[in-house]
C-alpha cells in the first residue's frame, strides 16, 4: 500500500495536477495585473566615447549586455549648429551610424514624430521607433536631444536610447491563445505583433516574439515559444482603491467655502450659458434654473440626464449656492476637475497634453466603496462604505484620477504606459496640489492618515512590486526634490520650479527610471551639459535617495557654494519695454536700500563682484512696507529670462538674494 502511495504522488508529481496547474496560472495572472505595464532598460555601464567628427562626446554608457550606447552627453557649448529642418536628418544619420553596426538588415528605425518636438526651455527632441523585420521592439527608443545655443540654431545634446540593439528571431509559427481560454477572458478585440524585451533579472533582457492583445478593459502580452504563456497585464481600468482626497478645500473635512461654478452652463429662460472662470454670466433674470456641471473640461453624468443639474434660484442673473448631499459631492467633484486642470495649465499646454482640452466624464456613487478609476477620458467615484469616504468628497483622490488621463497624453509618443510610473505621477500630482506629502487625507473615514505618503523612504529596486507601492520611489524622488528646491528659493518659487520640472518632464519620459535625466536636462539653464546646472547636486541628493541615481562625490551647487537661502520677499517685473528688452521693476523687504540685478545663468551672476550685476535706482515704496527699485535703462530680457536679485541694507550688508523669471502675468 505504501508502494502505491508513492508511486501515485510520483504519477501526479509527473503529469502535474490540472487543478493546482490552473490556480497556479490565475495567481500568476492576477500578480502580473498587480504589477501593471513596465516599461525598462537594459543596464548601463560607463563606456568609449563616441567618435563624431562635428561635436565631441563628453560622457557614455553602455548597454551591458551588448556594449552598445545606451546614453551619450554630448559637448553642446563647442559643437556644430544646426537649423530646426535639419534636425530630423542630423538625428537620423548619428542614430544609423551608431546602432546599425550592432543590428542586422532587419532593424529599421521609424520616426515617432513628423517633425522635431520642441520644448518651452529652448529644448528639441527627434525620437525613432525600433522594428525588426517590420516588428515594432516593443519599449525601443532612440531619442536624440537638441539644445538651442542661438536664435532658432540647435546643438546636439544627448542621445538616450532603450531597447536599440536586437537581434533577428526566428518568428513563431503559429500565434498561442491557451492562456486566454483557461483563463476565461474571452476573444481579443484588437490584436498586435511585437518583440518582447522579458525581464530575466534586474535589467537584464531576452527577446522574443509576443502578441499584445485587448481583452475587455485588459491589454494582456502572451509569449509565443512557451505555449501563450502570460507575459504582462494591466487594464485600462486604472484602479485607485487606496487614493484619497479632500472636498471643497481639500476634503469633507474642511468646511465647505466658496468658489465660483467656473465652466459651469446655466440654463435659465430658455437659454445656455457657458460661465467664465469666475462664475461670471451675462444674464440678468430672476427665478429659477438649472446649473448643469457641464463644460469644455469636464462632465458630470446624472442618474436620469445625460448631464448633472443642480437647481439654483436667480436673483439678478445671481445665485449663491449652499448644496448638500449628492449636489455638494457633484459640485465639488466637478470644480476639482477645473481646478486640477488650471494649476496643470501653469507649466503644460494644450498642444503638449490634449486632456487640457477634453471634457473628462465623472460617473458619481459608483457601486462598491473604496475605489475609483480613469478610463479613457472618464472618471467613477465610488459610494461611501465600509469606512471608506464618497470619492467625489475627496480631492487627492480626483486630482490622482485625473493624473491617470494627463499621463495617458503625455510621454514620448503614445502616452505614459509604465503602470507605477503612472501610479507615482497621481500621487505627486494630487501631493503638489495640496501642498502635503500625506496623500489621500479623507479617503478612510476612520483616520486621518492619508493613503500614501511621498515622504518616504522607497528605493529602487527594493521597492519594486504591486504598481501603487512602487509608484512611491518616484513619488518620493520628486518630494524630496520640491522640499529641498523650497528651501533653497522660498516657497513660491520653490514650488514652481518644483512643478515646472515634474509636469515638463513628463512631456520626455516614459518610465520613472529615466526621470532623473530629463529633470536634469530641463535644469539646465545655460545650454552646455558640460557645465553643471543650477540645482544639479539638489536633483542627485533627491533621486539618489530613492535609487535613481548615483550620488556624485563633494557635489555642492552655487547656492551651497556661495553660502545664501533665497529671499521670498524680492521679486522683479517688467516696468515698460523697448525695442532693445525692457526696464524692469523690483521690489524688496522694508530695510532695503540698494538693488543690484544681474542677467543670466547661475554660473554668469554667481559672483557679485561680477560686472553682470548693475544696480538699480530707488523709486519709493509699496504696499506692505516694500520698497520698490527700478532698472534706469533697458536690460536685454524677454519674457521667461532669468535675472538675479541682491538687496543690500543702508549699512551696505547684502540682506537678500533671489533668481527671479520673468513672466508676465
């Protein structure tokens, strides 16, 4: 008997329980939805420069498994110049001659974009897609960067490349659909071909053939030499379980105040009005009507409209709102949409992130509890239960969602598809707004602890997992860096120069790991990578401390160098302009009596002795007890240029110093 009992378990050990077989596969399935779409890079390695005869190279890296450039800094202050049309040609001969000898005929490069992209901070990227054998390399980038050194004349920066090296595969010979059926997905609706770079330790790939296919509201990558095994899955249904926010302010935990139905339509006698930003209408009736949560950037879905109203009663083309209930949650819902979408407006335009412009669905007291997800240009907000808030009574979480639509219109090309990256630029989204790392601050009902917090400790790679957890190295990297940028130029530019990095970044990156480059290249403030950028020790300390990056030795920036915090107080603006730039208007604290103002880079106005600076003539005082300087003739500034303040008291003691850009508001 005991014979037959190990040759049974024996038997089963062979042939594999069908059973155990399928639950295996599932919870390796619903794992693999956890973690969401990747988007990698092989690992890098320093490297030999590369041999270019107009420009020469002053950093490499390598690909460390095939030796070829994977990154390359190039010497932009010396190198040749070139004119916005031919970009794309200069691009493409340097990405040929680079990565053609390392690839068969079958590799082909395929331009991402008609024309080169170009970037407010006098930036240009021309990007390629990777094919074999007219097979997209699923991830293969090149990406060549430009930086203009004059008016209209580009320099060659970077080259970063992903995923460019890949040899001819054999392809299958019939496509595997077993995983969808023991599954119980059901048949694709749309399906593609692709070489699929898989992860076989830290980044370290294999390639091979795969097929992408659309399941439902599932996107599911299913090999081809192993029978259709799984390879990835994430859906379009971006789950946010664990995000909160706050209503009216920030949550229901504020008192409700306020703020004007911005974009709101009001539909009284008879006719549609479109309100402007402060609420404003043209109209000039009394009695009722309909507020209906209805504009260019979002919609509210009614349980029987097509579209939420809420009943006002006018009173001279006037109403003051106090809702409750349901309509305090769908206004709410639908003024933090509008105001998610102006602080994005700061930094990102329509052309650059489409979803400015595109009216987002909100579905409110969705079933379930504790939950909310985007999809495709909607939001739903789920009920109140189970501890858990009304969803459309939390901001963190509607800025998060709405996070979800800015990141799908965004990235290189196609949108920001790398699931904890677009779980980590939710969170820093929603935290920048509310101006609190403790993100999701009402979501649970029964603390006041948020769901995540960006002041963490989560490094890369140990934190790599389920996509909302490792979402967090990124969203701490960019915390970190918002913190220390506060402290070094006051909080209001240091919040600014916070955000102009994140949302600018995103318009370059398409997964967390490259973030640390593109924020250094949009730091960079005077077109020479050779030189180091105004807060480039700060950006390494913040991504170093996540993982991200490399701390670089004795590093210390100019602001730690010359030993000054930025003064809040000091700010500059135009005063009237001339053919030749403008005169500008400064303002300082009440002790101030002498201004000095030095256009230009860090590196230019880093010396106060220097014969940048001039000063300035005292023109009397300002509200609040400033006191206000003018230039006495034109300085050569446009709008966005960078000048420096220095405030000295009547002793002659400097009191105050501050980078200021020009924008005129």
């Amino acid at each position: 008997m005991r014979f037959a009992i190990i040759i049974a378990a024996t038997l089963a050990a062979a042939c594999g329980n069908p059973q155990d077989d399928a639950e295996a596969e599932r919870a390796s399935f619903s794992q693999k939805l956890k973690l969401g779409r990747r988007v990698g890079a092989p690992m890098a390695v320093e490297g030999a420069s590369l041999a270019l005869t107009d420009t020469a190279t002053l950093a490499t890296t390598v690909d460390a498994m095939t030796g070829a450039p994977r990154h390359a800094l190039f010497d932009a202050a010396n190198g040749a110049l070139y004119g916005v049309a031919e970009l794309p040609a200069v691009a493409e001969a340097l990405a040929e001659s680079t990565y053609r000898p390392w690839n068969d005929e079958a590799w082909a490069l395929v331009p991402r974009t008609v024309a080169p992209r170009l970037i407010d901070a006098g930036l240009a990227v021309v990007s390629f897609s990777v094919r074999v054998d007219d097979v997209d390399v699923r991830d293969g980038t090149i990406d060549v960067w430009f930086v203009e050194r004059d008016a209209g004349q580009y320099a060659l920066r970077e080259l970063v490349a992903r995923h460019a090296v890949v040899a001819k595969i054999e392809p299958p010979a019939a496509r595997e659909r077993g995983a969808l059926e023991r599954l119980g997905l059901g048949e694709p609706t749309s399906e593609r071909r692709v070489i699929f770079a898989r992860e076989r330790g830290l980044d370290l790939y294999t390639y091979e053939y795969a097929d992408e296919v659309t399941v439902g509201d599932l996107v599911v990558t299913l090999g081809s030499t192993d029978g259709g095994t799984v390879l990835e899955a994430y859906s379009h249904v971006v789950s946010a379980s664990t995000v909160t926010t706050a209503v009216h302010n920030r949550s229901y935990l504020d008192t409700p105040a306020a703020r004007p139905a911005s974009f709101a339509t009001l539909f009284a006698a008879n006719t549609a009005r479109e309100l402007d930003a402060t609420g404003t209408n043209a109209t000039t009736v009394d009695g009722a009507a309909q507020l209906r949560l209805d504009s260019p950037r979002v919609r509210v879905n009614g349980r029987n409209t097509p579209v939420y109203q809420v009943p006002v009663t006018l009173a001279n083309g006037r109403a003051d709102v106090v809702p409750t209930g349901a309509n305090l949650n769908a206004l709410n819902a639908f003024l933090a949409i509008q105001r998610i979408n102006g602080f994005t407006r700061r930094h990102l335009k329509d052309a650059e992130a489409a979803i400015l412009s595109r009216p987002v669905a909100l579905s409110l007291d969705v079933q379930g509890s504790c939950n909310a997800f985007y999809t495709q240009t909607s939001i739903s907000l789920y009920r109140a239960g189970m501890n858990c808030a009304n969803m459309a009574a939390v901001n963190d979480v509607i800025y998060h969602e709405w996070g979800h639509g800015l990141d799908d219109y965004t990235g290189t090309a196609d949108g920001i598809t790398d699931g904890a990256f677009s779980e980590g630029i939710g969170d820093i989204l929603a935290s920048y707004m509310v101006d609190d790392a403790n993100m999701g601050l009402g979501f649970f009902t029964d603390t006041t602890n948020g769901v995540r917090n960006l002041k963490n400790t989560a490094r890369f790679p140990e934190g790599r997992g389920e996509v909302h957890v490792e979402g967090q190295i990124i969203g701490g990297a960019f915390w970190d860096l918002r913190v220390g940028l506060v402290e070094r130029y006051g909080k209001t530019k240091g919040a600014y120069e916070a955000e102009r990095l994140f949302f600018q970044h995103l318009l370059t990156t398409d997964s967390y790991r490259d973030s640390y480059d593109a924020v250094l290249r949009l730091d960079d403030d005077d077109a020479d990578p050779a030189t180091p950028s105004p807060n480039r020790c700060l950006i390494n300390a913040a991504f170093t401390a996540h993982g991200l990056a490399s701390a670089i030795p004795d590093c210390k920036d100019d602001a730690e160098r010359f030993g000054y915090k930025a003064d809040p107080t000091l700010a500059a603006g135009f005063l009237d302009r001339t053919a030749t730039g403008a005169r500008l208007m400064a303002a300082g604290g009440k002790t101030a009596r002498k201004m000095m103002v030095c256009v230009g880079a860090a590196q230019a106005c880093s010396n106060l002795t220097a014969a940048g600076w001039q000063a300035m003539t005292l023109d009397g005082t300002l509200p609040g007890d400033r006191v206000a300087f003018v230039t006495p003739t034109a300085l050569p500034v446009v709008e966005g240029s960078l000048v420096w303040l220095a405030a000295y008291d009547g002793a002659g003691q400097m009191i105050g110093r501050r980078a200021v850009k020009l924008v005129t508001r």
